[in-house]
C-alpha cells in the first residue's frame, strides 16, 4: 500500500529541481519532491543564501536565497508536495512500468516518473584535519556564510583559494574589521574576474592575503576562537588574531542509494541522454549538475533547460497518444 500517488518524484530540491516541478507542471504533471535537508534550495540555502549569483537570464545578480524564494513562488501554483528531512532508499518498479519510490521515513510513493536532481548528492563540508577544530564549529567556525552581518566590525580568516572562499573574502572586506585569506599555493582556482577582485583588494589593503600557508592549529578560550596559526610548508608559521574562522574546502558528496538503482554512473555523474535526459533506465531522468554527457556544462541555466528536456519526455512517455500541442508560456499562461 502507498501513501501517495502522482506523476513525477522529483529527487531534490534545489533550484533545478525546483524548476523541474514548474516544467512538469505546465504540462499537467504532478510532483512529489523529496530532499535530505530541511528546508528546500540545496546548496544555495545551506551553504550560501547571501551569495550573489550573476548568470540567472534576466538577473544581473540575484542572492542565492532570493533565487530560492522566487523558484519556489513559481512552483506553487502546481501544488507540488515536499518530503523534507528524508532521502530515497529504494526504487522498486512494478508490473505496469510505475515505481514506488520510499523514503528513509518510511514514506511510499506510487509515481510514473523520477527526476533526479540531486546535484553532487547529499553533501557535507570538507574539513581540515585539525584535532579541536570542532569545538569552535557553528560558534567560531563555519563552513558556510548565511549572514555576513554576524561578521560586521570582527576579524576574519578565511581558508580556501576556490571560488566560495574569492566570493566572501569580497564580499566581507566591506563590512569586517580585518580580513585575511590562507591559501596553500600562490594561485588561486577562482573565477578569472575574482582573483582580480581580489588581488586589488589586498594591493589596496581592503584585505591580506597568506600565501602559500595553510592552516595549522586554531586556539581559543571555551568555544570562543582567538587565534590561527597557520604554516608554509618550509615549517615557517605565524599566528593570526581572529574572532572567526571561515573554511572553504569545497564538498564530499555520497550518492547514496543512488548507487544501487542500476543507473549508468561514472565519478558520481549519471549518464544520461543529452535530448531527453533519460538516464539508462527507463522512466528515470537526470537534470542539472548530477546528469553528465558529452561536453556538459555545470551552470544552473543549462539545469534549467535539462528540466524542460525531461519535462516533455516524460510527458510523452506517459501520455503517448495525447499529442503535445507546445504553446510559449506567454500564450498558455499559469492555472489560475
């Protein structure tokens, strides 16, 4: 017995698996959406609700967060259904080329379709091997940036050369005392356009650069951090005064039970077929930065297309003697 029924489970709900919800439905396709987190956006709610993103079509520059909100206010006249704070466990299909789909909590639902849209998969931060790091975690040390105010008029040291680390040395070096970026090589792997940002900002002394260092120990009172040290890899060290440790190692990802399904994956990327977004199973699709083909590019924007891709796939698949008469959005309109 299920507890529910409808055409597409959508496997997460960041913004592309949000957008799939308003692709199917503009095609009459009922979601279910299930995510491990507690609250939908994926990365861009977990990790960096504050971080401007400049590639969204139409938005010069639009805050992560933002981005979530508007996604989801475009979903909800589809009345989608969230199952949040649990993962997929099993897939199993049945006789009549539906599956049930179950949730670590033990949810059942019947759908013809999935579309995974699980990005790297659930995900946690990389940290470094530091012993009594976690004492400082979630008071001193962070491993995401949800409100740079916390960090107005403090002293901040962050480590990473990637490009989240570029982004928030940027963007605290207005409204914190001092900033200061470690990186263990001189150059850093970062967008062309923030490694100038941020070459110009410690050659106008907005902040200070470290390189190449890498972080050593951290030191503090209680859970209160206090200092730093970081050291070169000739043994040279120095210690940092901060009150606030920000750490940029990028993301280990699991796939899960993802593994299991039969899907054709290589280094955590599933195969799928460019025009359709069909992985090699039937009825089950894959969209945004977890789907892979030749020459792929990893932007939300082409997510987005995949989600339309796979939208009329599977409107096709479950309604293959009903012609799709395509009309633009503009002439369709939304369900009032």
């Amino acid at each position: 017995m299920t507890d529910h029924s409808t055409d597409v489970v959508i496997i997460g709900a960041g913004p592309v698996g949000l957008f799939a919800v308003f692709e199917c439905g503009m095609l009459n396709l009922k979601c279910h959406v299930v995510d491990a987190l507690p609250e939908i956006g994926g990365q861009c709610t977990a990790l960096y609700p504050e971080k401007p993103i400049y590639d969204i079509p139409g938005c010069p520059s639009v805050l992560a967060g933002d981005l979530i909100s508007s996604l989801e206010k475009q979903a909800e006249p589809f009345k989608p259904t969230y199952h949040l704070e649990q993962a997929v466990e099993t897939v199993e299909e049945t006789d009549n080329n539906r599956f049930i789909v179950t949730t670590s909590k033990g949810v059942k639902i019947d759908t013809s379709a999935i579309i995974i849209a699980a990005g790297a998969g659930a995900f946690g931060p990389n940290r470094p091997p530091i012993e009594n790091l976690s004492n400082y975690e979630n008071v001193c040390v962070f491993y995401a940036c949800r409100n740079k105010e916390q960090f107005r008029g403090k002293n901040i040291v962050i480590a990473g050369g990637g490009d989240s680390a570029l982004d928030w040395a940027i963007a605290l070096s207005d409204i914190a005392a001092s900033t200061t970026v470690v990186h263990r090589r001189d150059k850093f792997r970062g967008a062309p356009d923030s490694v100038l940002k941020v070459k110009s900002l410690a050659e106008n002394g907005k902040i200070k650069l470290e390189t190449p260092y890498q972080l050593k120990d951290v030191h503090g009172e209680g859970n209160t951090l206090t200092h730093v040290k970081i050291a070169d890899f000739d043994g040279n060290s120095k210690t940092l005064e901060t009150d606030a440790l920000l750490c940029f190692f990028g993301l280990a990802s699991s796939l899960g039970s993802l593994e299991n399904w039969g899907l054709d994956i290589n280094h955590k990327h599933i195969k799928v077929e460019p025009s359709t977004c069909l992985t090699s199973r039937d009825g089950i699709f894959a969209v945004g930065d977890i789907a892979d083909y030749n020459k792929k590019l990893k932007l939300i924007l082409t997510g987005f297309a995949e989600c339309a891709q796979a939208a009329h796939a599977i409107y096709a698949r479950l309604r293959p003697d009903t012609p799709l008469h395509f009309e633009y959005s503009t002439t369709k309109g939304l369900p009032s």
